[in-house]
C-alpha cells in the first residue's frame, strides 16, 4: 500500500534544526518545492547539514530545486545528497552553490516545465517509479547515491545540443546540469542489472554498481565496442559527505571519474576524466567514442567511502558523409555529427592523396549534428572522407 504525507513547509524545518535527535520522516522519496534562509548564515550551515545527515541516515531520496530565477536561495537547492533539479529553459540561478562549500554545480538535472516548483516532483516520481522496480528485483540500488547516479547519466541531451562541460574540474553543463530528465533511459539502465567492478571480466553497455573507493586499487569497469560500433556515453558517481552527530563540520572525500582506453584488462590512457575537487558528483558524457576497448575508473584520495555509479552507452554507426553529384555540382551531406566540433572535409582521386578541401564547425551560429557542403568540380571521379579526433 502506498502512502503520500504532506508536511507544512515550517514545521518540516524546524523538525529538521530542533530535532535533538533529526526525527525519521515516513516514505522513501521526499519533495521539496519550497524555498527559504536565514539571515545567519552559521542557522542556514548547520540546517544543510543536519538535512543532509539525515537524508543520509534515512536512506531518504530527496529532491531539492532551485528557485525560479534571480539568485540562488540558500535552503534546499545547497544540499549536498539531494537532487537539485532546473528547468531545461535555464529560468532558475545560474551562480552554483552558496553555502557550506561554494561553486559546487547545481542544478544536478532540468526538466521541461515552467517551474522549478514542478521539476522537482516530476524528478522525485521518476525516482518513486525506479523504486518500485528496485525493491523486488535490484535490492543493491536501494541507495540514494546509487539511485541519483541513474538519474544522472540517464539524463538526455537530446534537446541540449549545446551542452559541455567548460573543463575538467566541473563535472556538468554550466546551465542544464547533467542534462534532461530521461525516465526511458533511467529504467533502461537499472534494469541492465548490478556490474560490479572487475579487472577480468567486461561490464555491459549500461549498468550500475553500488561500491566502496580504494586508494591503491582504484574501481574498474571494462567495456568493448566492436567493429562498427560507435557509442555516446554518459556515466556518473555520486557519494555523500560525512557529518558527525554534532553537526559542528562536515567533511567531503574526493573522489574522480576517468574514462580510459584500454588493451584487454589494461587501462591505459586518459580519454576524459571528471575531476572536481568541491562536487560530491562526477559526470562524464561523450558522443562517438570509436570501436575499441575502454576502462571507466573510480579512483579516491579516501579509502571505503561508499559510492553510486551508473552509465550507458548508447551506439550507432558514427558520423556519415554521403555525396550527390548534378553535373559539375558536387553536394555533401554530413549527419552524426557531433555539435561543437570541427571537421574537415578532405578529397582525392586516387584514395591515397587527401587533400583539405574546407572546414565545417557544426557551432559557429546554433549547434548543430548535421551539414552540407557545395564543391564544382569536373567530369573526373572524387572521393571524399572526414578528419576529425573523435
């Protein structure tokens, strides 16, 4: 039987700052489409974290949004193990994180709706579906962080061709987060089942684990792309900080996501990594990795901190050219691409002697996976290719 409790936003706060001890709320998914602060900051520190000591606690999924817009209210959207969902129009704070830990990158996800308000329900029904497929078949995900690692990597940027990450230090698009809330992908990739870290045996395309950091022995998870096969990943890990009973301090281990190519069971060099020295999650997405072996690795400065990791990765055939010649006209088209990339289009007579012929940057006005291309030419036979690194 499912139950539903409402709670008066106030009251709610105040179980959560006078609670001595933090009272265990009923249910296993809280939402949280409210707002608020104090004017002291050491108030506004030590709520975060007795929320976030609780959430851990409990076991609790929580969604906390941003505000619609203006600057970033300091209660919930600052919590370190919530959801922090945004609208995918980007009408919510832009700034990041204000309190206990400043810049880490919020919001988390977006949704299409008008306001955050509503986001944050729809993230946490997306959560209460999940957990209906968790309880009786993947007891191993019935954690908040291995949970938010789905919804995470599930998340599209289908609709977000301008997402990117600005570097390494920050895990997520700068506006949409980790990107649009995806239940299809979600589900896809909690039902691909647990894949534990192995150094002898290759991971599925999508998966999840629930595990514990090493120092010396960082976590692997190999995978393959075969002949053919190209594939857009996305891949996450989250972890919680630790809170003593005091709530006096907090503190956060540090812990990186790197995608690496690898030779059989052997990681080898660094594709990408998520690296942040502030954030409590790392993300990674990639469109067109190449056929080829790869290592997703989970390496910590912390030994047993307790982490979620979910990924996919989605394949296809790569990016196409395809050529249409009307007389002395010669059109290309290009499809597959990936937005905010430059490729050059190179020709030849013979297949031994390319020659550059232009480039195309599928950004220069709106980011874009398709293009065309006009060459004249004479009666002789072309071939044409793209250069790229993907």
């Amino acid at each position: 039987m499912s139950e539903l409790h409402v709670w008066w936003a106030d009251e709610f706060a105040g179980e959560i700052y006078y609670g001595a001890p933090i009272r265990s709320f009923p249910g296993s998914v809280q939402n949280h489409s409210w707002v608020g602060e104090n004017a002291d900051d050491g108030v506004n520190t030590e709520f975060l974290r007795r929320f976030d000591f609780m959430v851990n606690r409990d076991h609790v999924v929580a969604t906390t949004p941003l505000n619609n817009g203006g600057a970033m209210v300091k209660w919930l959207a600052n919590a370190y193990h919530g959801i922090t969902p945004g609208l995918r129009n980007g009408n919510h704070p832009h700034t990041h994180s204000n309190l206990d830990g400043l810049g880490r990158m919020k919001p988390d996800i977006v949704v299409e709706e008008a306001y955050t308000s509503l986001a944050s329900p729809a993230v946490a029904s997306v959560a209460t579906l999940l957990l209906d497929a968790i309880r009786p078949g993947f007891p191993e995900a019935d954690d908040p962080r291995v949970l938010k690692a789905i919804l995470l990597s599930g998340a599209s940027k289908q609709n977000l061709l301008g997402w990117k990450r600005t570097g390494t230090s920050r895990p997520y698009d700068e506006v949409h987060g980790a990107g649009e809330l995806n239940v299809l992908n979600a589900y896809h990739i909690l039902a691909a089942g647990r894949q534990a870290e192995s150094s002898s045996v290759y991971r599925s395309l999508r998966g999840w684990d629930r595990a514990t950091s090493s120092i010396a022995n960082p976590r692997r998870y190999f995978f393959k792309l075969l002949p053919g096969q190209w594939g857009t990943i996305s891949a996450t890990i989250t972890w919680h900080r630790t809170i003593p009973g005091n709530y006096a301090s907090s503190t956060l281990a540090n812990l990186n996501l790197h995608l690496k190519n690898a030779s059989g069971f052997s990681a080898g060099a660094t594709v990408d990594e998520s690296i942040s020295a502030v954030d409590n999650v790392e993300h990674l997405f990639l469109r067109h990795l190449p056929p080829g072996d790869y290592a997703l690795e989970v390496s910590a400065g912390t030994p047993n901190v307790t982490y979620g990791i979910a990924w996919e990765v989605q394949t296809n055939s790569g990016p196409q050219l395809t050529a249409q010649r009307d007389g002395s006209q010669i059109t290309l088209s290009l499809a597959q691409l990936d937005p905010l990339e430059t490729y050059t289009i190179e020709s030849c007579t013979d297949l031994e002697n390319w020659q550059p012929m232009t480039t195309i940057r599928t950004a220069d006005t709106t980011p874009a996976t398709t293009a065309t291309w006009q060459e004249t030419t004479g009666a002789e036979m072309k071939f044409y290719r793209l250069n790229w690194t993907p």
